[in-house]
C-alpha cells in the first residue's frame, strides 16, 4: 500500500488532476469488503442534457447528423471556445483523456453537454404547469430530471424531512421498452450486475440523507436483483430493520424457466426510529383479531404453554411452575415458585382458599414449560394481561393466554388501548384504538394487487387515446404498502425517484381522501421516450430536446397527464373518466381529488450565474420547495427589496431588514427566512432580528455550499 500511495503522490506532482482520479480509484478499491457484495463502482455513468445551453468549458458530445439512426459518438470533448460571430454558432472542442490532442470545429447546434456523476450540479427548476384543485393544502411535485441529480437537489430541500421513500428501479431483466424500466444495462453485458448495483448505490445512498430517522424506504424488485439488492441494502443501511415482503402481482402465472412466476417482492427498510401502523386487512389472511357486536377489534393473545423448539421441562428448568387459580371465578392468582427437576409435580394441590395449581402439560401427555418467567408472569397478572382459558380433562390442566410483549408495546404507542378489566377476573379489555386493527404480513396475496387490472389497465382509462405504461404498479398494492407507514402521519412527505407513471403520487391521493391528510408527494421521472419510437424519430429528423421529440417522452407523455387526471377526474382530452375506485374506498374516478400539483423540468446552473442573482427565477422553486411546497411562490426578486409569502419570506436589500422582521413575525405559518447577502456578520444580524419560530437561511452561500460538498461524490 505504502508504494502504491508514493505512486500517486509522484502522479500528482506532474498532474494533479490524473493523480487525484488514481486516488479516487485506490480508495474504491481499498475499501472493498473481504466478505459480503463486492461489484465494480469505478464504471463511469453519465447523462446527456439535450436542454441545457452550451458553455465554454463544457463536456459535450457529439451528435450524428440529423436524420441519421447512428449512435452518437459516446466519446467526450471539453468545449475551448465558442464562436458567436458567426451565422451558425461554432465551437472548438478539444478531445478529453487524449493521447495525442486533438480537436475539431463543430457547429454548436450538433453538440450536446453530458454530465458525469462525478461532476459538481447546480440545480434549477422550472415550472411547465400545475393543477389546482385542493385550496391550501400543500402541493405534489413531478421533476423532470435525471432521478440522481434531483436526489442531490432534495438534498439542499428535504434533507433528514422524507417520510416514506417508494421507489420501482430497473429491474435490470433485459426489457427495453423505457431506460428505467428494465433495460438498465444490456441483456449479454458480462457486467450487467455490477453496472445495476453501482447505479442503484449512487441513489440510494443519496436518499438516504433525505429520510427522517422514523422514515421507511420501500424498494420492489423481481427474481433478477432480489439477492444482490437485499445485501446492498444491509450494506447502504446500517441501523435500519429490513423484512422481505413477497407480492402476488399475476395470479395467473409467468412461465419462466421451469415455474410459473406470480409474485414479486418489496424491501421495507425501516429507520431507527420508525414506527408502523396496523391496518385493516393483513393482506394474506382473514381476520388475525376478533371483532365482537360492540364493534371492537381485539387481537389474539399468545398461548402461554411453550410449543416448538426447547418446549420441554428440562429445557427451562425455572419456567416450570404453578400456577394458582380460582376455578370458580376463573381468576388467576399468582405464579408459585419453580419446581427443581428431581421433584414431580402434584396435579391435586389446593390451598386454604380452594385455589388449585395448574402445571405446564404438553398433548402428548409430557411435561413442558410455560413461556414467561415467574416474576414477569406475576407482573402481567396485576396487570390484567394473562387470561385463563378452559380445562383439559385429558392433559388435567388449563389453558393460559397473555399479552406478548409486541402487543403489550402496541399499548404504550397508542395503537391498542385498554377499555377496563373484568371486575371478578381481574382480566383487561385489550382493544385496537380506531381503524388500526392487524398487523401486516409478510406474504401479500390480494385481488386488487393484480397489476394487470389495477396498474396497466387502470392507467389506461385515465390517460386515454390508447396512451399504454409497461408494467405500472398496482395502485391499490403501491397505497396498501405506503398505508402502514404514513397512516398515522397525516403530513407525511412521500417520495419516489423512479416514477413511471405516477402511481405513488396517485396513492397518496387516495391516503389523504381516506382520513383528510395533507401528505404531499415528490415524483422524480424523466422524459425518456420509448426505444421503439426512437429510430422514427430520429429518421425524421428529431433529436432529444425537439419539442416534438419531447413531447413523446414518459413525463410529458405519461406521468403528468396521468396525475392531472386523477385530481380533475378528466382524461387530457377532457372526457370524465369512465369507472369506480375500489376496495378500501369506493367512489367515481371522474370526482377527482381536492389536491394541487406542479410539474418542473431540472436546470443546470452556472453558479457564478447563482451568487450574481441571475438564476432566482430558476432557484425559487427549490426555496419554496424546502418551505413546504404550500402557498404563494416568490418567483421574482422583489421590487421592494424583500416579500413574505405563506411559508417563507426573503429579504434582498439588507437596508430593509427591519420591515422585513417586522412582516416575519406577523406571519405566524412562516417558517423560513432566506437572506441574500455575502456578508455573514450583516447576515447574523438579521438572524438574531428573527422571530424564534423561523429558520435564517443564508443565501446563496447555504445553496453553492450544499451542492460543492454533494452526496453522490
């Protein structure tokens, strides 16, 4: 190693930028694991910005000419100068990691500038429409955008805020219809694996600087990654508890292979502190509690006699003892003493009192053991939490039940409330608080999980026109996984960074029309279009970018008209939709959802651009974005040098700080204060001027600041 670090010492003496990527590398490959998931992460990825005006000193490509059906040149140039002068802009472009230089004029209109995932961002957006319909309620926001670059945007927005992370990637199975359905990498790619993880890392390890500590990340995936993304998950998310769900999403079957596939998978990754809710429905089983004329769900109470494994007396010598009953009044007592070993039990004991003991007795007539030890079981009984059952003639012994200690904790969270205990047996009424009945299971298998009637067909009738998503997501499977997570956070902020259609923001409608919550959603897509489209398009002419190339992509194309129909309950051509929502609440698809929404396209900004003030217009989203996303937006710089809308306020003109505190403190919904200035003394100032209640935000330092240090890098 020692050597190996003077070699790149010696590389940076001559050339410090070569010298800093070899160290880079030798750290990857340093911090190998010796045992657990190892794949390639030194693997370039990059991403092409058709939108994005060329600058000097830019890494483009470029592009085949118009018409043509060949691939790009994938090689990179760095942009040396640009030629305004001329008719036809034209730019000198010097090859990038050349042996020999080498560079070309090439007319700025056939170039296009590709970011690395290594480079610095600075991110903007852009509004391209909203839908209003909820009044104040906070808005859902679709990105246009590289899912990466826009994770590392929420970074300077929803830092430690996210709620509820869903996400639907690749699952790297060789279909091709859209980038980030399937076809990640290519089917025969000997490094296809290593090129998914590497690509799945990157963003996972982003996102999960967005969650809260009580947040929950919930990935699904098919048979093709579900090894390799259940390690990397244990990898990425020390502390979090991660449980496997296995989904019936096809009852009728897929033959691959030699079985018939019905199922697919869900990671639930859960944060240190995250808390899950009941539901109505396990998902897999009938009722797992009982509900009686009163109304009241009641859960099962845990048999106390051990079963399974290490069930016998003489596994557990000291939880072999009696316990005292009343027969008559079916009271519980007490716990005596443990029974040694070397002496037998006597099935006739009674006290003074007419008490008699009842021993732990299996049914094949042997001697077990009780599952409590004898003080916690005396502890349970003073509480009301041991009930006793019916006698065994055959086993001349009694049925115990009590409280496991799960349930015992759904107490003390509020999920399960005591109604009171019976006054002759001293037993509590245990009783589920509200809707929140059963625990979750493991296994789901639902009618209203088939992703063929409730994904593709569903999403059908809301976009129209034959306007066809491969493979969308069950809406009902997407809300009933969301639903145990938010159910009990009525402003919860849920996101996605693979959208697809838009399907989790369509649930999260749904949770909120349920029980009248405020969740808002963040959906993250691009504007891919299909690879079956793109040899017409480019045949006729059209290049990434072209409106009419745009126009076919799956943001634009399906994932905003997909959302804006299920708030208006119209489809884009106007048309109400046809059809009922059904299972957990059943209404009209045409009465639409009292919900607002907004759609950006992501910017690249200069950052000489951004501390000048010459980007605010592309900036201020972002700002009303980490107030909230709710209320009026502040989209120009003001006239008056500074302007409070309903969640947030921003002073430009440093000479009217006081009228600005003043306007602050009168605005009891704000919550953040953004200070434009370079001058942090000026800018403590104002901060300390301040009502308690508002967070002082410097800018653009905290904004530049956020984006040099990033989280992918």
């Amino acid at each position: 190693m020692s050597r190996l670090t003077d070699l790149i010492a010696r590389a940076k003496a001559r050339d410090s930028a070569l010298g800093d990527e070899l160290e880079r590398e030798f750290k990857a490959l340093a911090s190998r694991r010796a045992f657990g998931l190892n794949f390639e992460r030194h693997r370039p990825e990059s991403v092409e910005l058709p939108g994005r005006p060329v600058r000097r000193g830019d890494k483009v490509r470029i592009l085949p000419p118009r018409g043509s059906v060949q691939r790009a040149d994938q090689r990179l140039w760095r942009v040396k100068r640009i030629d305004s002068k001329s008719k036809a802009r034209m730019a000198l472009v010097e090859l990038i990691d050349a042996e020999a230089p080498e560079t070309v004029d090439v007319a700025v209109a056939d170039l296009v500038v590709v970011a690395e995932f290594r480079d610095y961002i600075y991110p903007g957006l852009v509004s391209t429409g909203r839908v209003e319909r909820g009044g104040d309620k906070p808005f859902h926001t679709v990105i246009n955008g590289e899912n990466f670059h826009v994770l590392e945007a929420l970074t300077y927005t929803h830092r430690g805020k996210i709620d509820a992370i869903y996400i639907d990637p690749p699952y790297n199975s060789g279909a091709s219809d859209w980038k980030y359905n399937n076809n990640y990498v290519g089917e025969e790619d000997l490094y296809r694996h290593s090129k998914w993880l590497a690509f799945m890392e990157r963003r996972l390890l982003t996102a999960k600087q967005l969650l809260k500590p009580s947040g929950t990340l919930i990935v699904t995936i098919d048979e093709h990654e579900v090894r390799r993304l259940g390690l990397l998950l244990e990898q990425i998310l020390e502390g979090f508890t991660i449980q496997q769900v296995t989904i019936v999403i096809n009852p009728k079957g897929v033959t691959q292979g030699y079985l018939s596939r019905v199922e697919e998978y869900a990671f639930f990754c859960f944060g240190p502190d995250s808390k899950i809710f009941a539901g109505d429905d396990d998902l897999l089983t009938t009722k797992d509690s009982t509900t009686s004329d009163d109304g009241y769900s009641r859960p099962r109470w845990k048999g106390l006699l051990r079963s399974g494994d290490e069930a016998e007396r003489k596994d557990r010598e000291q939880m072999f003892y009696p316990v005292w009953i009343n027969p008559k009044t079916k009271r519980i007592v007490k716990a005596g003493p443990y029974l040694p070993l070397e002496q037998e039990p006597d099935f006739s004991l009674k006290d003074a009192d007419g008490n008699v003991a009842v021993w732990p007795v299996r049914k094949d007539l042997t001697l077990g053991r009780w599952g409590l030890g004898v003080d916690t079981f005396n502890d349970l009984v003073e509480k009301g939490f041991v009930a006793l059952g019916s006698f065994d003639k055959k086993r001349r012994s009694w049925g115990l039940s009590y409280l496991s200690e799960q349930l015992r904790k759904e107490i003390d969270d509020g999920t399960l409330v005591v109604l009171g205990k019976d006054p002759v047996t001293g037993v509590a009424d245990v009783v589920y608080e509200g809707a929140a009945t059963r625990k979750v299971r493991t296994v789901w298998h639902r009618t209203s999980h088939d992703a063929g009637a409730y994904g593709t067909d569903l999403v059908g009738k809301f976009l129209g026109n034959g306007r066809a998503f491969p493979f969308p997501k069950s809406l009902y499977a997407v809300e009933d996984a969301l639903r145990v997570i938010v159910r009990g956070k009525p402003d919860a902020v849920v996101l996605d960074f693979f959208s697809g259609s838009g399907t989790t923001a369509h649930a999260v409608m749904r949770l909120n029309r349920q029980d009248g919550g405020r969740r808002q959603s963040i959906c993250v897509t691009n504007n891919e279009v299909r690879a079956s489209e793109q040899t017409a398009l480019r045949e006729a002419g059209l290049r990434p970018g072209d409106p009419d190339w745009e126009k076919s992509g799956i943001c634009d194309y399906i994932t905003k008209p997909r959302i804006a129909a299920a708030i208006t309950g119209k489809t884009p051509e106007g048309k109400n939709i046809e059809g009922d929502y059904r299972f957990t609440n059943e209404f009209p698809m045409a009465e639409g959802f009292e919900e607002n929404a907004e759609f950006f396209t992501m910017t690249y900004e200069a950052p000489v651009a951004v501390r000048h003030n010459l980007a605010f217009q592309r900036i201020a989203p972002l700002l009303w974005m980490r107030a909230g996303s709710e209320g009026r937006r502040i989209d120009d710089l003001p006239a008056a040098g500074w302007d409070v809308a309903d969640t947030y306020g921003l002073l430009v003109d440093l000479d009217r700080a006081a009228a600005f505190c003043d306007a602050t403190a009168a605005q009891p919904t704000l919550r953040i204060a953004y200070v434009v200035t370079d001058d942090d003394r000026r800018f403590q100032a104002v901060a300390r001027a301040l009502p308690d209640s508002v967070e002082p935000v410097r800018l653009y330092e905290s904004y530049l600041s956020n984006f040099r240090f990033s989280m992918g890098r």
